[in-house]
C-alpha cells in the first residue's frame, strides 16, 4: 500500500511539473496541447501512468519543435485528432474493456463461427 501511496504522490508531482513546462511553450502550441491533453486524458484506464509517458514525449516534441520554429501543425499535421490517435495507438484505454466485453458477450451469445470473434 505504501509504494501505491508514493506513486500516486510521484505521478502527481511529474504530472505538475509537466504542466508548468506546457505554460512556458508559444501560445499556439500551448492551446493545441491543451485541446489534445482533453482528448487523450478522456480514454485514460488506470491510474493514467500511460498518459503520464505520452505527455511527456509530446511535450518534448513540442518543445524542441518550438524551438526550431516549426509551425504547430506542421508537427501534428492539420488531422490532430488522428494524431492523438497514433499517440494512443499501443496504450490501454477505457474503451479497450467495452471492446473486449461486446466480443466476448457476442461470442458467449452466438458462438464463433467461421470466423472467431
């Protein structure tokens, strides 16, 4: 119980000090950050420590990004919601659960058929 109390405290330290990074990156890009942290953290499963990573690469993508003065979308391209989805693309999601319980009720159900479900 003691080492989940002192990742909790870890993860919320990271997940502020990742913050205060974001306020320091140009208006644009800050404002495109803030709409994709809305999106991914919406299919966070878990104790979040997956988005926790996530973040933090794309801050450093936008960060260095910035810095080399790249236009935001010329970073994410003008599909940010396609973006986010290749950013989440090999992390659990909440969505992961309703997928797997609709196949196995469907196959409890129905049963496989030729193709298994």
């Amino acid at each position: 119980m003691l080492e989940l109390i002192k990742k909790m405290i870890g993860d919320k330290k990271d997940y502020r000090e990742q913050m205060e990074r974001v306020k320091a990156l140009p208006e644009d890009y800050r404002f495109v950050f803030e709409k994709i942290h809305g999106y991914m953290w919406g299919f966070a499963v878990g104790d979040g420590s997956d988005m926790l990573k996530i973040q933090r690469d794309l801050i450093e993508l936008f960060e260095a990004s910035a810095a080399d003065g790249k236009h935001v979308l010329d970073v994410t391209g003008q599909d940010v919601a396609h973006f986010c989805d290749e950013l989440l693309r090999d992390t659990r999601k909440w969505t992961d659960n309703f997928r797997k319980k609709l196949n196995h009720d469907m196959k409890n159900k129905i049963g496989g058929g030729s193709d298994t479900i």
